[in-house]
C-alpha cells in the first residue's frame, strides 16, 4: 500500500475515486471544492443545497464524474457535527468508508482532498497519521491459510493525498502512522494465527526477529531451566501440563542516555492456548482461547513499533508464555506454587492461570528496579460483564501513574474505565496453607485478578489492563476488523512517546 502527498489540483489526479469532506447542516461547498465542482457543472453544490447529500457521520454519497474531471468518482463524505468530530471518529470515519469502496472492484487508488474545517481540527501530522492508520487497520485480513487468498485478488493499493499545508509533516504524520498500524496489524496476525501455529516457542523467534530494527534493542529468551533457576513456580506451574516449552521473553530497548531518564516496563500475558488446565472450559468457552496470548502479542508490537519509530526511551518488554492444557503431569486444584519474590499461591483453580504466569513476570521487573509498570492481560471474563468490548478495565496503584496510562488510551481511541482496588477486597483470596490463593471467594473477579498480580508490584508504580472483552470482535466497525483487535499496542506507543518527551 503506498501513499503519495501532492500539491495539484484535484481534478487532474488520475485515480479511481477522490473523497472530499462535508459537515451536518451545511448547505455550500467549501471553498477549495468549487472549481472541481464548476467542473462537474455544479452537480455537487445542487444536490448538497437540494438534500441529496446525507451530511450525516458515517454516510458516503458517490457522484459518477462521466469524464469531466480526471477522478472517476467523487465520494463525499458526511461528517456529522464539527464540533464532535475527533481523532477516534475521524479514524473510524475513514476506515468504514475506504472498505466501502474497496468492495467496488474497480476502485484502487483513493485521493483525499481536505476540508479547510478538518484542518481547524487536526494539523498535517495528525491528519497524515489518522489517514494511514485508518487504510492500514481498516482494510486488514488475515487469509495466510485459505488455500486460494482471496484478500489480495482485490486490492486498494495507493492512497494519494491533496491540500495540504506543510508537505514534511503531513508525510512524517503517514509514515508515523504506517509503522504504528503495521504493528498493530503485526498483534493482529499473532492473535489470529491457530495455536498449533502460535506456540510460546513462535512467539519467542518473533520477538527475537525485532533485532534487526534498532541497535538499541536485544532480545533474550529464557527457557525452562533458566526460569526453574530463578525461582518461577508460578509460571512453570502453569507449563506442566503442555508438552510445548515455555519461554520468558525479555525485550530491552534502551535509547535514553540522560542519567535521571527512568526505564518503563510493559509486561504481557501470553498463553497461546487455555483450556483452562484441569478445571478445563466449556468447548464453547475454549474455542476463541487461541486468543489468550493479546496482552503478550501486544507488548510486543510495541516494541516492533518504539523501535521502528526510534523513539527517545527506556522500555523493557516482558512477555511469560506458555499454554495452559490438561494432562498427567498437570497442575492440580489444591496445588502450592513458590514465586520469584518468594511468596506461595494456592491454586484454587488452574484456570486463573493468567495471574500465575505475570506473578513472575511482575517479580522479574521489579528486580530490575523498574519504577513504572503496566501489565495488559485477557485476564477476565468478569471484565466483558462490567465493561462489556467498548472499554478496557484498568486497575493501579498509584493514582498519578494511572492517569497518564488511561490519558494516553484516551489519546488514541482505546477508552479505559478505571475500577477499585483495596484491602477489603484482599479477604477474598487468603489462603489457609499459602500466602495468598489464586482465586477469591466472592464476586468483584476482575479486582481480585488485579490485586493478586499488583500483590507482585511492591513499591513500583503500577497498572493493569484487563482488555478480555476488547481484544477481540465479532463484526467489522471502523478500524475494527472481525477477529483480534490488536488492543494496547497505540496506547503504549503514546504512553512512551508521552513520557520521554518525544515530539509527535
């Protein structure tokens, strides 16, 4: 997919279709609009004046050019409201609209021309950046495994983009935005690819692979001697009953060389299947469980992104993975596991897995001395009952911290909805034989979930995302493609970008 900027006027542009920009109420044509209109003999100025344009958000109208004009078609787009108009409705806006007119076989190259009132809400970087991520995501599939990919038989291939005000920023802003989408799209295909394919092992060589991206970043894998090493009970618990290896992915980018500069870490869960162990699922319940390594897949595309981007920061990556099966040598129901940090956890049940693992991987950071952590996990199904797919549930325990996390989702359109912690709610996972149980006795499931991993975080500033019901969707919508989301990746790259002072 390639993207051109040019500065001509829009009706000599050779393409297949140009899309141009209308708000609710509006009844003349915005200034930059009229002489392609005149060449079309006003056709557009009379059907917006007469109401055959719907201005509404999301609606398309397309005029057939008949040769006056170099597009093929004008496709005008009803934006809504100016004043509603964001960067979350904006992207979606674009994304529903250029899968519409991918689904017309004839249509290959998009052209944009701006609306002067888009500019009053987005500079050229942004407005770049939303427009390459919109095509990117938007017009994702996953189709490696038909055996005839019907996804690349057709193709939008070139997007060429018009009117503009600073050329350089407005290309900075599109190839910021490709890289961000690719990674995106990169989470995507991890989560979507079956799990005799996405095993802990793939996952390993893919996040070795990022190498090659930065000379800021290394990659070490740790296996299960070395975990058995530094005390991961929990982890290896979890592993026993897979005859697939686990493997402890530590990613360490490092391009901050200030003295003061703090290192953030980004932990992932990644099982690559769950049954659910012994207290196995439902068939039902286990069949999307292919999808319970998003958190991992997540942290790291954000790595792929920070380092491709090459962002000013310090960021450690941390992904556990493992799968979660039954089988003879199977973790039990009734279990004791030793952590890194040394505490023990009853199992209360093996299909609360998802804590074990980032208990250790929670330990492992804090003995790096990292200050400020985030976890993301398809922790809960409890999480999908309260928040339902529209909002990730986010927990911590430093209110500060927390507050730059969930800004920086609201930043990219990935809404979080922060939920209790607290001591009252501790009662519920005490053990009669271990430090702590790994399941509650009462309700509140995505808070006792939380607070056992933040039992791990000691002194270190701390988040948790729980995004079990937006990692994944049934239906397309906006930048959302049926199957997995690719969630947390842009809210960690604005996260970083945010706390180490990088422009854009």
């Amino acid at each position: 997919m390639n993207f051109d900027v040019v500065q001509i006027e829009a009706k000599t542009v050779k393409t297949d279709v140009l899309l141009i920009f209308v708000f609710a109420n509006q009844k003349k044509l915005d200034d930059n609009y009229l002489d392609l209109d005149c060449q079309l003999n006003n056709e557009i100025s009379n059907m917006l004046k007469n109401g055959e344009i719907d201005t509404d958000f999301g609606s398309m109208t397309i005029v057939h050019t008949l040769g006056y004009i170099e597009p093929r078609r004008v496709a005008i787009l009803g934006c809504g409201e100016l004043a509603k108009l964001d960067s979350k409705h904006f992207r979606n806006l674009l994304a529903e609209n250029f899968r519409k007119l991918s689904n017309i076989k004839t249509i290959e190259t998009i052209s944009i021309l701006s609306s002067p009132k888009v500019f009053e809400i987005f500079d050229d970087f942004v407005f770049g950046q939303l427009t390459s991520e919109a095509a990117l995501l938007g017009l994702y599939k996953f189709g490696k495994y038909k055996s005839v990919d019907n996804s690349q038989l057709h193709a939008v291939t070139k997007f060429i983009l018009i009117g503009f005000r600073n050329k350089d920023l407005i290309e900075q802003g599109i190839n910021s935005g490709l890289i961000i989408a690719e990674s995106v799209n990169f989470a995507r295909d991890m989560v979507n690819d079956p799990p005799n394919h996405m095993t802990p092992t793939k996952m390993a060589l893919l996040a070795k692979e990022l190498e090659s991206f930065s000379d800021n970043l290394s990659v070490e894998i740790l296996d299960r001697q070395e975990m058995l090493d530094l005390g991961m009970g929990a982890l290896l618990g979890v592993s026993m009953g897979s005859s697939e290896p686990p493997k402890f992915i530590v990613m360490r980018y490092f391009s901050d060389q200030r003295k003061d500069s703090e290192t953030i870490g980004i932990l992932g869960k990644g099982i690559t299947f769950d049954s659910g162990g012994l207290d196995i699922k439902s068939a039902s319940g286990m069949r999307s469980m292919k999808g319970d390594m998003a958190g991992g897949a997540a942290v790291i595309a954000t790595i792929k992104a920070i380092a491709r981007l090459g962002l000013n920061a310090n960021v450690i990556g941390i992904v556990p993975a493992t799968e979660n099966m039954p089988g003879g040598s199977a973790q039990r129901p009734g279990d004791v596991v030793n952590t890194m940090d040394g505490k023990t956890i009853e199992i209360g049940n093996t299909d609360a897995e998802g804590r074990l693992v980032l208990a250790d991987a929670m330990a492992y950071a804090v003995s790096l001395k990292i200050s400020k952590i985030v976890d993301v996990a398809t922790l809960t199904g409890a999480i999908s009952v309260a928040l339902g797919d529209q909002f990730i549930g986010a927990f911590g325990n430093n209110q500060e911290w927390t507050d730059k996390v969930i800004c920086a989702g609201n930043e990219v359109g990935e809404d979080m909805w922060q939920l209790p912690i607290g001591d009252a709610y501790a009662e519920q996972y005490k053990s009669n034989i271990a430090d702590i149980n790994n399941i509650g006795t009462g309700g509140a499931g995505s808070i006792i979930g939380a607070m056992i991993i933040g039992e791990f975080a000691k002194d270190s500033s701390w988040v948790h995302l729980d995004i079990a019901g937006t990692s994944k969707v049934t239906k397309n919508s906006g930048i959302q493609i049926n199957g997995a989301t690719g969630v947390a990746v842009r809210t960690f790259v604005q996260l970083i970008k945010n706390s180490f002072d990088n422009k854009n």
